[in-house]
C-alpha cells in the first residue's frame, strides 16, 4: 500500500522527474563545456581573438575552417551555459519538491 501512495503522489512523480532531468542535464553541460572550452582554448592559442581591438581588417578576410571551428565552439559554450544552468535550476526545483511532496505523505 505505501508504494502505491508513492507513485500516485503527483507532487512525487514532478519532483523525481525533474531531479532526473536536471542531473542529466548538468552532467551532459558540464562535459560539453569542458570539450567546447578546450576548442576554443586552442583557437586562442592560434591567435584567433574575436574582440581585438582595431580587427576591422578581420571582417573583410574570409573565414577559414579554424576560425569558423573558433567561432562555433564560443557559440556552442554559450548553448551549454544554458543547459548547464537549466539542469541545476531544475536539480534544485525537483529537491525542493521532492522535500514538500516527502512531507505530505508523511503528515
């Protein structure tokens, strides 16, 4: 009977929803930033700067392979912040919903 009140608990279900959901997304953010930040660490490395001063030069140039390589890894960190910090806020919903459905079914 107490499973039973368990997985009928909505609140419950919400809660262990999101706590899945959130793990699984700061986990795939966190190592998507690392693979994403280390491209981009590389392409400073070549000299690849996107906020150089007096770079207007840079406009006109056509953009090689490396530099679009560049250009996509800052973008694709940009995108895995997001996710990053979607799955911690959703880690922190679902623990605290977790905690209110966990005392409705107890009092």
């Amino acid at each position: 009977m107490q499973s039973r009140r368990l997985y009928q608990s909505r609140l419950l279900v919400l809660s262990i929803t999101l706590l899945v959901l959130g793990i699984g997304n700061t986990i795939i953010g966190m190592q998507k930033l690392r693979q994403y930040r280390t491209i981009v660490a590389e392409g400073r490395a070549r000299g690849y700067f996107p906020d150089a001063a007096g770079s207007k030069d840079r406009i006109l140039r056509p953009l090689d392979d490396e530099g679009e390589r560049y250009n996509i890894g800052r973008a694709k960190i940009d995108l895995y912040h997001v996710v990053l910090s979607g799955g911690l806020i959703m880690m922190a919903v679902g623990v605290i919903l977790c905690i209110i459905a966990w005392l409705r079914l107890r009092l």
